[in-house]
C-alpha cells in the first residue's frame, strides 16, 4: 500500500514515552549488542512495528524509521521495512504478527506468508539508498540464530553481500547442488551449508526448507539463514541458500549477517544509476 509522507508523529508522544523509545530504538538499530545494559530491550524491534510503523500507516503517515508498511493480507500476515542505522543501505524486514525469530513455529504453517519473498522485493531499498541497481548475486537475506540475535521479534537483513564471501561462493559454486551439502570451505571463517534454488523468490520457503533438513535433536533456534540472490550459468535466476548453526564455545554465535557488508563495497565498481521504488520485483 502507498503511504504519503508528513509530519512525525514523535512528537505527539509523551516525553518519557519518547526518550525511552528513542534510546531503545538507536541501540537497537546501531546494533545493540554493544549497547550499554540499561539500553538493551528485546522488544524495542516490535514495539516500532506494532506501536508505530503500523498505526501511523493507518492514519496515513509515514514515520522514521519505517519506510514501508504493506497490511495488503491483513494485520496478521503483513510485513514493515524500516531501516538500519548501521550502513548506508541495510533495511530490516519485519512481520505486524509476534514472531519471535527463526525458531518460531508460526513460519513453518501451510498457511504462513513467505516473509523472505517480501525481503526480497525490498532490496529496492537497498538499490534505492545505493542509487544503483545491483545485479541479484550482489544481494543477501540473512536471519540470524537466537544466539546471533539481541531482539525477540523476527527480522531479515536485507544488503549487500561481503564481496569476498561473493568470490568464494562463485568458486565453490560447482560444489553447490540442489539439496544440502556442507560447503568445502568456510564463510567468514564459519562452517556453512548450502543449496541451490531456481526459480523466482515466491516459490522458494527457505526457512521450511531448512527445517525439514535438521537430524533429530537439532534446535531450529540455533540456525542462522542466508539466502543470496544468484544467476546460474545456464542463465536461469534463483538463489544460492546458507545455513549455519551456532557454537559458542568456538565463537560462532549464528549469525548469519556476518556475510553481508552493510557499507556495500562490492557495489563501488558500478556506475550510478537512479532506481525507481517501482521497480520492485519478485524474481
């Protein structure tokens, strides 16, 4: 749905209200797990979208830092963009539902809506912030593990991709097939597993998918997913998945935004090019 942009409603809101939201809200957005403790609240994340994003869109406003509010399959099954203040171009993707991360078991329902299918038509955003359109393999989604994550309502990393883990998914690529496998090599110095997908975003349940692939025992909490846009050599579009679990005791914390680069170097080669909020696509 189409949102006009106007005055903020902050200030409207109580003074106590409003400092307290402000400083949850730029811990958590310039990464709260280096705030301070008495900054750090699981649920500052949810609180922007259900006591902002959302009925700020119903009455037709657009407030910082939500810049999209979609309610077209109602409240329960939408979704919010809203940005990070890490990087010139990291978006986050959240649900208007409670859900609290990947290990929620509402993801997993026939029914669910495929909230990385909506990441990825917002990596508009990301082209938009950028001011040049970026070729699909230069994109990455990533859910971080509940060991890898400091907020308790599921959100997807939309950016760029780190330009050498893009080099090293290109040469090990002949080793990525169509079910899991273990890479040969690591990912940010992180073991990985991946798979390969065709076809556009829509039809793809990463999340489903990674699920079904767990030995008994596994906890779906402590996977991290990453889904990076790829174009195959046979020319067809799809996807590349990565899925990593975490280990503490060898410093792996399950987070799979590790492979992104929220300052978007890889995309300093290419030559500005104005991308328009409409180009977003599916595919």
């Amino acid at each position: 749905m189409h949102i006009p942009r106007r005055r903020s409603p902050w200030l409207r809101l109580p003074l106590a209200t409003g400092l307290l939201a402000i400083a949850g809200l730029a811990a958590v957005l310039a990464g709260c797990q280096h705030a301070p403790r008495h900054v750090h609240d699981p649920n500052v994340l949810w609180r922007i979208v259900h006591d902002r994003c959302v009925p700020t869109a119903r009455q037709g406003h657009m407030v910082k830092p939500c810049v999209q509010v979609s309610l077209a399959r109602g409240v329960q099954d939408g979704y919010v963009v809203i940005k990070d203040l890490r990087g010139k171009s990291q978006y986050l993707v959240l649900p208007t539902a409670r859900i609290r991360g990947i290990e929620s078991p509402q993801l997993l329902r026939p029914e669910a809506p495929n909230y990385l299918a909506d990441a990825w038509r917002a990596r508009t955003w990301v082209e938009k912030a950028l001011g040049r359109r970026l070729p699909r393999g230069d994109v990455a989604l990533a859910i971080n593990s509940v060991q890898g994550r400091s907020q308790n309502q599921l959100h997807i990393h939309v950016d760029c991709i780190r330009g050498d883990v893009r080099a090293a998914l290109d040469a090990m690529l002949p080793d990525i097939g169509s079910t899991w496998a273990r890479l040969p090599r690591p990912l940010a110095g992180h073991p990985y597993r991946a798979m390969r997908v065709v076809g556009p975003a829509a039809g793809v349940r990463p999340v489903r998918r990674l699920a079904r692939s767990l030995h008994p025992g596994q906890s779906m909490g402590r996977q991290t997913l990453v889904m990076v846009g790829q174009r195959f050599a046979d020319g067809r579009a799809g996807f590349l998945l990565l899925a990593g679990q975490s280990n503490l005791a060898r410093g792996n914390s399950g987070s799979g935004e590790e492979l992104q680069d929220h300052q978007c170097r890889i995309a300093d080669a290419l030559p500005p090019r104005p991308v328009a909020r409409a180009a977003a696509a599916g595919h």
